[in-house]
C-alpha cells in the first residue's frame, strides 16, 4: 500500500473541512512553524489527542564502529522526538 502524499493528504482534509486545498496548506505551514517555534522556546509542543514533539538532551556515549569495531566517542546532542498520545495508540494497535 503506498503512503499518502502531502497532495492527498491535504485534498482529504479541504474536502472533509470544505476549504480549499490551498488554505489547508497555509493552515499547515502555520501548524509547522509554531511547533518549531514552542518547542525552540519551552521544548515541548503538543497536538492535543495526538501526540507531542518533544526536546530532549542526549549525553556523550561511546559507541562501537559497526565495520572495524572500534570504539567511537559519539558527543552529546540535543534531539527532538515525537511521542503519540494514548489515544492515536490505542486506535492504530
């Protein structure tokens, strides 16, 4: 089964919410930014009955090089990750 398109994706949500596809992309791309924006700020965002997008510090680590071996210092990070709410869970699984 082939995944949705972001032409589909927002074809279904203009029909199902009688926009046009045109505002649902606009509606998106404001969606986006401030997602970006919180989770720069306060380092969480969330879609509520969803999920949340969520900034997270990674320490250093060594690590191994899977051809050679050898050990790697691998350095500390910070990541975002997205965490699904109970509900979206509950529903797909």
């Amino acid at each position: 089964m082939a995944k949705m398109s972001k032409t589909q994706l927002f074809g279904m949500l203009a029909e199902k919410t009688g926009t046009t596809k045109k505002q649902v992309g606009e509606i998106m791309d404001q969606l986006a930014a401030m997602a970006y924006d919180e989770v720069k700020k306060s380092g969480e965002f969330a879609l509520p009955g969803f999920g949340k997008l969520v900034k997270k510090r990674r320490e250093a680590r060594t690590g191994r090089n899977p051809m050679t071996g050898a050990s790697i210092q691998i350095p500390a990070k910070t990541v975002v990750k997205f965490r699904l709410a109970k509900a979206v869970k509950d529903a797909v699984l």
